[in-house]
C-alpha cells in the first residue's frame, strides 16, 4: 500500500511540474494548493532533495523546483524514493538474502510476475503524463 508520504510527495512533484514558469515554488504555495500541512511537507521535500529529485533554495525568491524535465521521472521512482522497494514479498527486495527455498517455492512465479506488472505500470507512467503542465 502505498502511504500518506509517497502519495503526498507525488503531489509535490505534480505541483512543481505544473508550475514549472516559475523559477523557485515556496513551500507554502503548494501546501494551499495541495491542502497540506506545511509542516509534513517540510519532511518531503527533505527526502526529494537528498534524493536529487528537486532543488530548494531559501531566502526571499526561493523556494522549490524540479530537477529535471516532468517527463524524465517514472513515477514508480518517486514512490520507490518515498516508500522503499515496490517488491511484494521479502525474498525479492534487492540485496535480500538468497531463500534456502526459492527452487521449491510455487508461489515465488505468482509473485515474481506480480512484482513485474507493479514494476512496469509505476515505472511506464511518467510526471508528465499525470501533470497539467504549462507550456
């Protein structure tokens, strides 16, 4: 399931891409926009920051931004940033530990092709295609 945070940071970034004519977006703005507590939001864009999906700048003008083009992010990126592995079932987290019962495992297909189509659908949409984006 994916959380409060990895959907709100999904608003974030759809704010910064729909607002893109300005230089710098102040955190405030978008939390009206977006009807969310400036507090939480200051977490967030914390976490896109460090995560080198956006820039922030502070003193007066400053503010947020996107990093790249809207449609140079897969969505499952961001969710994957905010959230952690998209993977279903431990044993096909990246870097676990090899499953002593991975060769007899009948469920480890259902779940290898599940993970798949969560991978594709997060990682086939893109910023762009979900933003209203101002030209």
């Amino acid at each position: 399931m994916i959380s409060t945070r990895g959907r709100y940071a999904l608003r974030v970034m759809l704010d910064l891409a729909e607002h893109r004519d300005m230089e710098y977006v102040p955190l405030k703005d978008i939390a009206e926009r977006q009807e969310i507590s400036k507090k939480y939001l200051e977490i967030i864009v914390r976490d896109l920051v460090k995560g080198k999906m956006i820039t922030g700048v502070s003193g007066k003008g400053g503010g947020y931004r996107l990093d790249r083009d809207p449609q140079d992010y897969p969505v499952g990126e961001i969710i994957e940033l905010m959230e952690g592995s998209l993977a279903s079932v431990a044993c096909l987290e990246n870097g676990a530990m090899p499953c002593p019962r991975a060769a007899m495992c009948e469920t480890l297909p259902l779940w290898k092709e599940y993970d798949q189509l969560i991978r594709d659908f997060f990682y086939g949409k893109k910023l762009s295609d979900l933003a209203s984006v101002r030209e």
